[in-house]
C-alpha cells in the first residue's frame, strides 16, 4: 500500500518537475528531496506543493519548518500524505 | 534631524490583519513603544562600526514595528538573506526577532503607546541588504529612510488610483527582500493602507482571506499557479504586482482573467528600486519621475531615478539590462553580462560553466538558460564535453546517475537554483559555417523527447488516462515533413510503452505491439489524451490516443512473459 504511493509519488515528481532520463527507481525512498540527492530547490518545493494538494486534497501550511520535514524524503512525503489526504 | 514621523496618515483605520483580526493603530503604537525600550537596553557589540541590529522576524507587522522603532533610535536594521547559522555567524552584529527564542526581547502585551509616532532621522542608513548572490559576489545595498519613503510615494502615486481606501495589501514575497519591503510593507504604511500579516505560500491560501479589496504582492512563481486557487473567496482584487524575474505574458494574462483586475510587471532591481511597469507583454513604461536613456554603443540602460542616492543622481544608474527605447517605451533585450533571473535570483551562466569545468570529469562546459514551456520555470541546462575519464564513468552507469554525481559535486558551491537541470554529453559543441556556437544550437540540443504529462484524474478501472501536452519544438516535429509535421506513428508506440512501464509497471517495448491502427494525425500543439488499459488480467496493454474523442491511434502490448495460466 504505502509502497505503491511512494511509487505513485515518485511519478508525480519526474512528471511534476520534468526531470529527463529519471525513472523510479533512480528515486530512494529515504533520498533526501533537497540539497544532495534529488537536487530540488525551492522553486520546486512550491511546483510539487501544489501539485500534491490538487492531487490529494491536502493542506501544506505555509510554516517553513513543516515543510522541510514533510519534503525531506519520499517516505515522509508518502506518509504525510497518507495522514491527511482527503482524496 | 529628527523631524517627522514616517506613518503619515491618520486614517483612522487598523494598520494590519493578522488571522483576521485587525491591528488598530493605538496598538501598533503599543508595540512600537515596547521595541522602542527594547532596543534602547541592546548591546550593540564591538564588531560592527555603526549601530545597528539584524533583524529576522516573520511576522510582517512585528518586522515594520522592529524597523520603524530601530530608525526611530537611529539604529540601521541588517537585513539578513536568510537566518541560516552560517550567516548568523557572518554578520556578528545582535539579533533581534522570533527567529529565536532567546531574542525575543519583547512581549507584545499590547501596553500603553505614545501618543505619536516617534520621530526618524531620514537620512541615516536605515536598511542594510544584500544583493541576491548568487553571482558569486553579493554587494551590499544601504537605503535611507527617505529613499524608501520616496519608493512607497511613487508607487502610491503610480497605482494609488487603482486601489480603494481600504484595500488590504497582501504578498506572495517575503519582506525582508528589496521588493517586498517597499511594496508590500511601506508602501501601505506610507499610504495609510493596512496589510495582511500572513503571506500567501500556495493559491489555495487565496481562499481563506475574508471578503474585502486586495492588492497582491506577488512574483510569477505564484502568479502561475493562481488560476488553481479556489474560486470561494470573498477576495475582491483590485490589482496584482510581479517582480523578481520575467513574467511570461500568457502567465499574466491568466492571472489578471482569474483575479480580474490588472497585473503589473515591475522592473526594477535592489539597487535603484521599481524603474518601470507594464501590463502583458506592451513596452514598459518608466515610473513616475523616473528618467531612462540609453548608454551608446553598449545600448545598456542608464536609469535616472528619484530613489537614487544624491552621489548617483548626477550620472544616474547603468544597469546591466540591454535596451531599446523609443516612443511606445521600453523594451528590454536581455542582460549585459549574461545574468539569468531563476525565481527571483541572478544566476551567472558563467559562473556555472567556471564550477563545471573544476571537475576532473569536464573537459568543458556551455551553460544556458531554457525557458519552460507555457511560462514554467526556467532551468539550466549543460552542455558537456567530458575529459576521458568522465567518458569511462558515463559509459559504466545510467546517463542520469552521472549526471547526479556531478550535480552532487556542485552543491555548497552553487546555489540550488543555479544547478543545471538538463544534460547533453557531447564529443563537441555544434558549430555553424563560421565555426561559432550560437545559442540557438545549443538550445537545440535541450528539444524535448517526451510531452508535459498530466494525469487525468477519475480514469476508471486499473488503466490510466493521461493528458499529453505537446510542445512545438519537441525533437520529433523537426525534419521529416517540414510543412506539415506530425507526430509520427513509431513515437507513439513508443511513448505508449513508456508510460505504460511508469504508470502500471507494464514491461513492453515498441517490438511488442500488435492490432495497430493509426486514423488521424497529431500535430505540434495538440494535447491527445493517451488511455492505457490492461487487458487479459494484466497480460497485455491496450493503448488508445484521442484528440477530443477523435480516435487517433490504438493498439496492443503482449507482456515480454505472458502471465501464467493453468
């Protein structure tokens, strides 16, 4: 189950973001999204933000801390997404 | 010289919102006497030559109370880029704000103000800021307090007329950067406006603002996604600003048809302030007071500006925008030195290619900005020829696993905006019959292979509905059939079994395909609708392009291993 969603999230991401030649499996679940690893900034922490609340009915509060800690892996984003999607 | 205050109007109405409350004046006077004494008792340390204090604090109205009482003591306010421990440890001076708990000097208790403002000296250095620097060398910016009082005067003199009295300001951007502060915070403070404390991070926070007039502070990575932002709010719009990088014109027109209400783009930059505004993609027109020529033969822009200081006034500001100037206005060409603006920060293609070229892999490196499809973000993409060892790793692994690694080896030395997104290796830069590389060879190299994709939600069953938008300069539509490009036949199939693998995990290639029927064509432009649906218990994928209910093409993978069955 959760392990489909982080499959599923990580699809969103390479569609979401337009990354060439990534696939899936490229992604870790526990690789950090920001900085090293996945290399996102914070142009795409806002593209994914609301890309995820459209998909899932989700609230991402505006409070920065938050965010880091539920954009931190696909494993948190998976779980944070379970927890609180309202579709 | 102390002699005025620099709220000037008693309107008589609150200062700000915060959580829907509003914050009357008395108050703000209240807060304002509390920072007062706080920061009269600071300590202002040894290692900075002038007094002044860093200041951190995220909440909009407690930072305009923190700035107004620091100028009110003479105090110049350091505006930190951000509040990470590396540049808490490089700017030595006290910190004041929530940004921890051990400054927090104050409790906002909302106790006895006087009865007036504080008087301000305004032509003490109020505001100390930096350059975005992401060039490598950030410079600092000082501003008195006159200049930004002349900024929010001209802009209310510029827009005033847009806005009702009681129209609330609220921002997209932070306030503490060289846009926001004059736009969102002392503009409205100037005017007698009140401002909203909580910013907007997503379009969805559109929703939650109580019914009332707004004016938006904003910049185009928002403003892109507004047309999401849900429709129940009782936000009336009276007009939005855009500053910080390029606003693409189908961006604001979207914007501005969502908010109903005009979308101004502003030029201008730290150091002279808001030069000149426009609407869509018209000329822009300079700002009230604000003189522009050009620099011969350089045709760089010399910006003559009331916002500047008394020494540049004389010779005016040269900008690093090349320009043209004519009766409609102005029009901009680009930077002088090559900068790029990604979300709201110069980023040197030069730069890059310099910290590229360090690493043992890289022989050499051009960099260059691509410009997303339908307004979306800019990102980097490197052009690399690889020295022999670099050619040896990118044979033994996956194109984008190198990529990373090299990616990897940027990072602390680049900003995250300015990493190169997209990578083509190759054994030499494409030349014309000069032997000159242009840009639009290079750029030609980045010509997408895939279309953007959306997933349609709803798609019943275990298939999968997606929506293809097809740029025009996608690699397929060159050559072959150069009046009349099409899809063709061969990429379809293809995309059909990668997405199929993406999507439902579906192993098939092109060699795979059976019952194949192509019946209309697709073109540059179009966004078919491309369904996968596993059939025979998952044994084979059917695929079906549409373009409006149009059948286009169809037909079906057989699975590499056929699902066993007893």
């Amino acid at each position: 189950m959760q392990e489909d969603l982080r499959h599923e999230i990580k699809v969103f991401i390479i569609e979401a973001l337009n990354m060439e030649d990534v696939t899936p499996e490229d992604i870790g679940d526990d690789e950090p999204l920001f900085g090293e690893g996945l290399g996102l900034d914070s142009i795409d922490s806002l593209e994914l933000g609301v890309g995820l609340q459209k998909r899932y009915g989700l609230r991402i509060s505006a409070e920065n801390e938050e965010t880091r800690r539920i954009f931190a892996s696909v494993r948190a984003l998976a779980d944070y997404v379970t927890a609180n999607r309202t579709r | 010289m102390a002699e005025s205050r620099w709220v000037l109007p008693e309107t008589g109405g609150p200062v700000a919102y915060r959580a829907g409350q509003a914050i009357s004046r008395t108050a703000f006077r209240g807060d304002l006497a509390a920072a007062r004494r706080a920061l009269a008792g600071l300590d202002p340390g040894q290692a900075t030559h002038r007094p002044c204090f860093a200041l951190s604090e995220p909440d909009a109205c407690r930072f305009a109370v923190w700035l107004l009482a620091g100028w009110s003591l003479g105090l110049t306010v350091v505006l930190p880029g951000d509040d990470l421990p590396v540049t808490r440890e490089a700017l030595p001076m006290p910190w004041v704000g929530a940004g921890d708990a051990e400054n927090a000097l104050v409790s906002w208790a909302g106790g006895e103000g006087e009865k007036e403002d504080p008087g301000i000296d305004h032509d003490h250095p109020g505001v100390m800021s930096y350059t975005s620097g992401s060039t490598g060398k950030p410079s600092l910016i000082e501003k008195s307090p006159s200049q930004l009082r002349a900024e929010a005067e001209m802009l209310e003199r510029s827009f005033g007329g847009e806005l009702t009295p009681d129209t609330r300001f609220v921002a997209s951007v932070p306030h503490q950067h060289m846009y926001g502060l004059p736009f969102f915070l002392l503009w409205p403070l100037a005017a007698g406006r009140p401002f909203v404390v909580e910013k907007l991070r997503y379009p969805e926070d559109v929703g939650r603002l109580p019914p009332a007039d707004y004016v938006l502070i904003s910049a185009p990575t928002f403003l892109r996604h507004l047309p999401d932002a849900p429709r129940s709010s009782g936000a009336r719009w009276r007009m939005a600003t855009s500053a910080g990088s390029p606003l693409a014109p189908e961006v604001a027109c979207a914007a501005g048809a969502r908010l109903r209400a005009p979308v101004f783009e502003i030029y201008g930059s730290t150091e002279t302030g808001a030069v000149a505004r426009r609407r869509a993609d018209a000329p822009w027109q300079p700002m009230p007071g604000v003189r522009l020529a050009l620099e011969e033969p350089s045709s760089r822009l010399r910006i003559h500006s009331p916002l500047l200081t008394e020494s540049e006034r004389t010779s005016g500001f040269l900008s690093g925008d090349l320009a043209r100037l004519d009766e409609h206005g102005l029009e901009l060409l680009g930077r002088a030195d090559r900068l790029v603006k990604i979300g709201e920060k110069r980023i040197s293609p030069e730069q890059v290619e310099r910290e590229l070229t360090r690493l043992p892999e890289v022989a050499e490196a051009r960099v260059l900005p691509l410009p997303g499809a339908q307004g979306e973000r800019i990102a980097l993409g490197a052009v690399v020829i690889l020295r022999p060892e670099g050619r040896q790793k990118l044979a033994a692994e996956k194109k984008n696993r190198f990529s990373a690694r090299l990616r990897a080896c940027l990072v602390g030395r680049l900003d995250p905006l300015a990493m190169p997104r997209r990578w083509r290796y190759v054994e030499a830069f494409p030349a014309n019959e000069l032997g000159k590389t242009t840009r639009g060879d290079l750029e030609r190299l980045f010509a997408p292979e895939f279309p953007r994709v959306e997933e349609v939600p709803g798609t019943s069953g275990d298939g999968v509905t997606l929506l293809l938008k097809l740029p025009a300069d996608l690699v397929w539509f060159a050559g072959h059939f150069p009046d009349l490009p099409v899809l063709p036949g061969v990429v379809q199939i293809d995309w059909a079994a990668h997405y199929g693998k993406l999507y439902l995990g579906f192993d098939a290639t092109a060699s795979d395909v059976s019952r194949l029927k192509f019946q209309n064509l697709i073109r540059p432009g179009d966004s078919p609708r491309l369904e996968l649906l596993p059939r025979r218990g998952g044994s084979e994928l059917e695929f079906r392009y549409t373009l409006e209910d149009k059948p286009c093409s169809h037909g079906t993978f057989v699975a590499k291993k056929p699902a066993t069955t007893p």
